[in-house]
C-alpha cells in the first residue's frame, strides 16, 4: 500500500530568501509565571513575573500518517540496524573531543595558548563570526533534534533507554554530536570576538522555542530530513574551515573540518536508512520524498531569536549566503545528490501517485536554480544590520 501523507500543518508566512526554509510564525503559548520571594515591588519581582513565551513558535496538529503496517518495517529492520546504521558510530574512546583542539587549562602554557589563539582570531572578519555563531547555536540546540527523532513512530526510545536499535543510534548520535556545539561554544568563548551573553541568550531562547520540520510523527519523512540536513551542515562546516584556512587559522580550519567529518559520517547513515526504504517501499518513500520537499526543508534554527532581532535567522541566512557557506545552490545540490543516490529516477512499477512523485522530485533541482537565478537577478543591493552576536557591529546582509 502507498503511503499517503496529508500534513495538517498551518503556518504564518513570513519573507525568507529562497533558500532560507522555511517560514517562521508566531503563537501565544501558554504562559508559565515564576514565583519569586524577592521584595515586592522591586524591579526583579516584575521581571520574573513576565511570563515565559517563546519568541518563535508554529501552530501544528500532531498528524500521525504511518498505518500499522508501516510502523511494522521499522520493527522488522532491527536486526539490520544493528548491522548497518550502528556501524556508522564511533566508540567513546576513539572520538575525539573538544579539549584536544583548545588551549590546556591545565597547562602551565593556558595563558600563551589562548594568547595565540586571540590573535589568529583578530584577522578573521566580523561577518565571518556572525555564520560561525550561527552554526554553533544551531549545534546548541541539540536537546531540540532529540526530541524530533524520539517523536517518530516505531523508532523513537520509548524508556529513554531502550535498548533497541533504533533508540541506541539516536542517543549515540546525540552523544557524537554534543560535542559540536561544546567545541565551537568553547573556541568563541576565549576568541574574544563576541558576545557570550547574547550568545547564551540565543540558544536558550532556541531551545525554548523548539522546530517543526513538518514530518508529523513519521520515520519516512523524518529521516528524510536529516538525510537532507547532515548533508546540509557538512557543507556548511566544510566552507567554514575553508575560509578559516583562507584567513590564516589553521587550527579553527581543523576544527570545522573535522565537525564537517562527523556530519558527512550521519549523513551516510540516514541515507543508507532511506534507501533502504526505497527498496521495501519505493511507492510510499518517494510519495514521502516529494512531501517532504513540497513543505520545504526547515533549517534547524529557524526559530532563531536574540531577544532584540525578530529577522534573525534571515540576517544570517543573507550572509551565510553572501560567504557561500550555505546557498541556494547548496540547497539544490544536495536535493540532486539525494536523488542520484537513492535513484529515483530509475525507480519503476510505481502506482499513479508514485510516478507523480518522482516526475516532482527529479524536476526540482533544475527548478530551484532556475527561481534562485531570477531571485539573485532582482536582488536589491546589500544592506548592513546590526549583530548583537558582535557587539552590535554591523555587518552587510
């Protein structure tokens, strides 16, 4: 039986560059007052009185598209977890970690070391730290991804320590990739570039906000997305280490490198999950392909807020783009080398949805850059907004 995806999903629309996806919204949440034993009346007693709304969030109606017998394959391919996506994990001993890449706190030479690496940091441009602050908050918003994966169903960790195969990689994975925004947290902290508080204040208002990447409770959609997304950060990392090696930081070239590593190794993971799928169920995975990119993939951060700028994740989306770290090139291409790799376009004996689906999914790429093209054409010259990441400066976007 195809899988039939019907998304109940409403969202306020905002303007995004094209490949800044996608739309942010609002809501009232349910307020959530602290009770304080300060003096009444102070200045401190109002402040914790405000009530807790996150700043970004979306309307959606939970939408559980997986019939019984779709939950059923996920069941059914445990045992080929274990032996094919595990694999793609490191053991604890063999990772590496964020201290052996920064200065030793416990050596003699810390001082010298962090001296060092300020200075290297003071020729690197402040539009450079305002894509790199980005990438880190989006790393800080782990306890986010978590909780997406575990929303799944048939794969998510049931006890919070299942020892099924799928609940094991999730929380492998997390573990792997809690070092990502350890390591960069750590490096921006003694650069000396940029505001921490700010900083700080970003990722828990991230983290307060949460996502929607749209993929309603189901395994299909949801590795789907970050087949598309491990994909999406390991280019983003790799051109941050690229540019890092052209600005003379050879040590903050290394670390985005090696983060960028760490992705492209997820990355094989989740496509190796969806190809599988393709081969149980290639009607409903490439029904479930061409929904999840007709919604548009989410970036992770969307919600992305500083307390001052309600356009964050666009003001850094713009330069993100300016620098070529992450495009709507990048976007596109990653859309083709995901079809070539699962080979949607050699798939066959599809119902009428299905061949639908992959008509769609196969004339996207070519489709995006074609809109990019006349987008970059219309484009209005370059305005600078402020950063609160940097102090305020401003920076072109």
């Amino acid at each position: 039986m195809a899988l039939k995806l019907n998304p109940i999903v409403t969202l306020q629309s905002h303007r995004y560059p094209s490949f800044a996806l996608p739309p942010v919204a609002r809501l009232r949440s349910p307020k959530f007052v602290v009770a304080s034993v300060l003096h009444t009346g102070s200045k401190e007693v109002e402040n914790l009185k405000k009530p807790f709304t996150p700043p970004r969030e979306v309307h959606v109606q939970v939408s559980h598209s997986m019939p019984p017998q779709k939950i059923e394959i996920f069941k059914n391919l445990e045992s080929w977890a274990d032996e094919n996506i595990l694999v793609h994990l490191k053991p604890v001993e063999k990772c590496w970690q964020p201290q052996d890449f920064l200065p030793d706190p416990a050596s003699e030479g810390f001082h010298d070391q962090v001296k060092e690496l300020r200075e290297r940091a003071k020729e690197i441009p402040d539009d450079y730290f305002v894509v790199l602050v980005g990438d880190m908050v989006t790393e800080e918003a782990l306890p986010t991804y978590q909780t997406m994966l575990n929303t799944l169903d048939g794969v998510r960790d049931e006890t919070g320590a299942s020892p099924t195969s799928w609940a094991r990689w999730t929380r492998a994975w997390t573990a792997e990739e809690n070092r990502h925004g350890d390591l960069l947290n750590k490096y921006l902290y003694l650069s000396g570039r940029v505001d921490m508080k700010q900083i700080e204040k970003t990722i828990q208002y991230l983290i307060g906000s949460g996502m929607d990447p749209r993929t309603e409770n189901n395994p299909y959609l949801g590795f789907i997305y970050t087949s598309f997304q491990e994909r999406a950060t390991f280019i983003s990392h790799g051109n941050t280490a690229r540019h890092a090696k052209e600005y003379g930081d050879i040590k903050l070239a290394q670390i985005c490198g090696t983060i960028a590593s760490d992705e492209k190794r997820h990355e094989t993971a989740y496509t190796k999950i969806v190809e599988k799928l393709f081969e149980i169920d290639p009607d409903g995975t490439v029904i479930a392909v061409a929904d999840m990119m007709r919604k548009k993939i989410a970036m992770p951060a969307h919600l992305m807020y500083d307390g001052r700028d309600d356009n964050l994740f666009e003001h850094f989306s713009s330069v993100a783009q300016r620098l070529n770290v992450y495009t709507a090139k990048d976007y596109a291409d990653i859309l083709e080398f995901l079809v070539g790799r699962w080979k949607v376009e050699e798939l066959t004996g599809l119902s009428g949805e299905g061949r639908k689906a992959q008509d769609y999914v196969c004339g996207l790429p070519p489709r995006i850059r074609r809109l990019e093209e006349r987008s970059l054409s219309r484009a209005k010259e370059a305005r600078v907004v402020p950063f609160s990441w940097i102090f305020d400066r401003e920076v072109k976007v």
